[in-house]
C-alpha cells in the first residue's frame, strides 16, 4: 500500500538554514558597505587636502610672478617670503609664511589668512644660474633671486600620509631677460 504524503510547507530545518543563509549574507554585505564608506570619505579628505593645497600653492605662484622689479622682494627666510606686487594696478605687500602648521597669507598690515592647514615646508631662492641661496637673504641677495620654490608637505590627519606639492615661482619682468645677478 502506498501512502501518499503531500507537502504543505518547509520543515523547521529548511526554514534555518535559509534564516542562517540570508544572515551570513546580510553580514558579509554590511561588512562590505562599511568598508566602502570608509573608503569613499578617506578619499573625499584626501582630496580636499590636495584641493586645498593646490588652491593655495596656485595663488602663491600667481601673485609672486607679478613682482614688477627686483627691490620689490622685500623679505626671505625659509618660512617666510614678504614681496610688492601689482594687482590691478594697485600695489600690496604680501606675506606668506608657513606657520604653526599653516600656510599663512596677509595682505599689507590685514589680519592673516589661512589658505591651508596641516602643513610644514620651506621657501628656497634660486639665482639665474640656478644656484641655491641660504636664507636668511640679505639686502644684497635679494635682488639675485630669480626662483622662490615653495615645498609644502601636507599631512593627511587620517591616514598619517604626507602629500608633497612642490611649485617654482618666477617675477614676471625678469623671468627670461637674464638681467641681474
């Protein structure tokens, strides 16, 4: 005699190894979003890090190249560059200095600005024959400078990564004349 058994449902043991299943699942999936959202915001500090330091490096390269003549290098040490510059027809005295781990820039006698934090670095001075100057420059080495470099190491506070930018800076009416020293 045959007996004819008809299935209504899922045993107790299908319904928990599927429950075991989908958790394992689930777990693995929750592991792996987490790890991408860590990653996504290291790479959103990463890049305003270099956003920030390439912004302010722009702006040093930018305003140091509108040195009209040489006694307008008023002042150069390794973390601090003081020079008059033509914007607009106006002339300023600007600074900028590297500073308590900052990149600092003031205009005339204004309060400083702090274009990027984070920071160590130095200014180096080059003459027109590319040789290196030691700062602190004097009155008559000033006038010889043809290059200021400005290095920043930048310190990502996350992943203790440092980030080199490194930008040359040539005063626009005597880049290629090979006047001077």
């Amino acid at each position: 005699m045959y007996i004819s058994r008809k299935s209504e449902g899922y045993t107790l043991i299908e319904l928990i190894v599927s429950t075991a299943l989908i958790g394992i699942v689930a777990s693995i999936l929750v592991y792996v979003m987490v790890s991408i959202i860590g990653i996504l915001q290291d790479n959103q500090v990463r890049k305003q890090l270099l956003m920030d330091g390439y912004n302010a490096t722009a702006k040093f390269v930018r305003e140091c190249e509108l040195i009209d003549k040489e006694a307008d290098l008023l002042s150069a040490s390794t973390d601090q560059v003081q020079f008059i510059t033509n914007i607009s027809d106006s002339y300023f005295t600007i600074t900028y200095q590297i500073i308590n781990g900052e990149l600092q820039r003031t205009v005339d006698a204004g309060s400083p600005v702090i274009l990027t934090a984070n920071v160590s670095g130095q200014f180096e001075y080059y003459t027109k024959n590319h040789i290196s100057l030691a700062p602190p420059l004097s009155s008559a080495q000033l006038v010889t400078v043809r290059r200021v470099r400005l290095i920043l190491n930048m310190l990502n506070d996350g992943g203790g990564t440092v980030y080199i930018y490194t930008v040359d800076a040539f005063p626009e009416n005597y880049r290629f004349s090979g006047g001077g020293s």
